[in-house]
C-alpha cells in the first residue's frame, strides 16, 4: 500500500546520522596592519576633538600674569562644559546654563586678537560698577578684591597716570565681564583693552596636570594636581 496520496510528492526523511551541509559564504579578506592603524588613529582623533571641542582642554601658561596663582610652564586643563555646551570647531556656545562668577579663573578669546586666548580672574559681571583707587578694588561701592591678588611694586607704590592703579569708575555692560590678572603690576587686562563678551568665555580653569621651567629645576613636581583657585 503507498504510504502517500495520489498527486503528492514522497518526502525524504532526513538520515539523523548524515551530518547537514550548508552553502559557506567566503571569509572576508583580512585587514591590513596599515588600514587597522589608520582606524584606530581616525577615531581617536575625532574621540580628542569631542573631548577638546565639549568636555575639557588644556592649555599652557605663557606669562606670569597670573603670578603667584599660575606660574609660566604651568599646564592646565579647563572645565569648557562648566558654563555652557559648545560649538565644535566654530566657536560659541549651543547653550547656555551658567554665567561666570567673580572670583573665577576663566579662560577665554582676547577682545583685540581673536587668534589668542587669555586666562584671567572675574572680578565684576554685568550691571556691576568697578572701580579702582591706589590699586584697591570697589564693586558697587563696596571693596572686592581676592586673597590671590599680588602687587610686584608693593601697595605704596602708586602709577599717578594710566589705568593700572587707578580706574573708573565703569559700569560693566550686560553680558561682559571685567577682568583682572592676579599680579596685578604686570598684567594686561580689562583696566586697559576693556571688557570680555562672556559668550567668549571657553572654561573655567580647574586644575594643574604638568608644570616646568627649564631655567630652574625643571619639573615642578609639587604642583601637578593642584586644584586652581
């Protein structure tokens, strides 16, 4: 008796001990030393340009303006995400969610020269009115200044002409910032060029990874992890 009905096909049943065969696809070429390292280098460097452009970013101090706060050969990192999250590569800021405070050592683009950027202390925001006599600070009338502040000419030795002993009263505009550097006699700041957009502002200043000085004793081992104040 046929085990099937009429019109059907018999169907085979699989032999349980005939191991099954598939189709195999053909492995794919493998990659080169050269192609490997080119990736790797690829998304490192967009990884450094996220963390550079959004999270952190160092910087080196140049010039002892900010004596005895920041000495020259200090390497630091900023904060760029303390204020605000920026705009890659252009500049700026996407938004906004902070606004600098006095006392805060902030990084930011030079006012005269775009090309560079300047690290300096907040001494008054916006709104406020500043002013300084015989080198002591005055915010709204009322003396502001910071333990950090240093006179290289002594607090006696008074500039009868220029901006540097004696400014103001000014009143800050909206959205600006007056700055200062910590040593005081020999700093380039806001007494001379004027205020600082703080849309311009790239990050406050937290912390010192590295620091030497050829001239001395090279590495300044004492102040690597300093926190900046």
């Amino acid at each position: 008796m046929a085990d099937v009905q009429p019109g059907t096909r018999r169907q085979e049943r699989p032999d349980p001990e005939s191991p099954e065969v598939y189709p195999q696809r053909a492995a794919p070429p493998p990659k080169s030393a050269l192609r490997e390292y080119a990736e790797a280098l690829v998304v490192a460097l967009a990884l450094a340009l996220f963390v550079r452009s959004l999270v952190v970013q160092a910087f080196k101090i140049p010039s002892g303006s900010m004596l005895a706060t920041l000495q020259i050969g200090d390497h630091l990192l900023i904060n760029k995400l303390r204020y605000g999250l920026h705009m890659p590569i252009v500049g700026g800021y996407i938004v906004r969610y902070a606004d600098p405070q006095p006392g805060d050592v902030v990084v930011f683009v030079y006012p005269v020269d775009p090309s560079k950027d300047f690290i300096k202390r907040v001494i008054a925001v916006g709104g406020e009115l500043v002013e300084i006599r015989d080198k002591k600070v005055y915010v709204d009338g009322r003396p502001r200044d910071f333990p950090q502040a240093y006179f290289a000419d002594g607090l006696d030795s008074i500039q009868e002409t220029g901006p540097r002993d004696n400014y103001g009263p000014v009143k800050v505009p909206a959205g600006h910032l007056f700055m200062l550097g910590d040593n005081r006699d020999r700093s380039y700041d806001s007494r001379f060029w004027g205020f600082v957009d703080a849309s311009e502002v790239e990050g406050k200043a937290i912390l010192i990874y590295w620091s030497w000085d050829g001239r001395d004793r090279w590495v300044r081992w004492e102040r690597m992890g300093e926190l900046i104040h």
